[in-house]
C-alpha cells in the first residue's frame, strides 16, 4: 500500500446501493425490532405478527414498510442511519419494491 493511501473502515461509510429486497428486509426488521414503530406498523397496517412475518418477503408490504417510514421524516431518517443508508435510497428501494423491480 502507498504511504498516502488509508484504510478506511466501512462501517462509517453510507451504502447507497443495496438490492431493493435487502434494503426492505433491513427496513421491516428494524420496524419490527422497534417498540414504537413496530406495534404502530402493526395498527396501521392491520397485520398481526403472524400476518408480517409470513409475508415478509412480499415485496408489496416492503415497499408498504418503506412508505410508513417515509410518512415520518424523522422515522425515515433514523431508519437510514441504521442500516447505512441515505434516506433518498431507502424511499428508492421502496419505489423500486413497490414496482416489482426486486
């Protein structure tokens, strides 16, 4: 390696391009692991526990669980500070879910 070069750890880097259904997993297991978003997801959606993790790879209730972030910015934010990514892919990931582009 060159004097000038550094090693930079990834863990402090965003990821901005992550396939769309990891980036819906992440974002549903983060609702659900949540004690405020997950039983609110719950409500609004009027899905049960069951009901979320059986269709948990649907990409239609991954692309829902994006847009419940998204209609919270602040939701929204912290969702993509956790898993490393900018608000603006996660809300693409969404889109591209909600498309059937998985």
């Amino acid at each position: 390696m060159a004097q000038s070069e550094t090693i930079t750890p990834m863990r402090n880097k965003m990821v901005n391009e992550v396939p769309p259904l990891v980036a819906g997993l992440q974002a549903l297991g983060h609702v659900a692991g949540d004690a405020d978003l997950g039983p609110r997801f719950l409500a609004l959606s009027g899905l049960d526990a069951d009901g979320l993790r059986a269709g948990a790879g649907d990409p239609a209730l991954l692309a829902a669980v994006i847009d419940f972030l998204a209609a919270r910015e602040a939701d929204l934010v912290a969702c993509a500070d956790a898993l490393a990514l900018t608000p603006a892919a996660l809300v693409a990931a969404g889109a591209a879910l909600a498309r059937g582009d998985i």
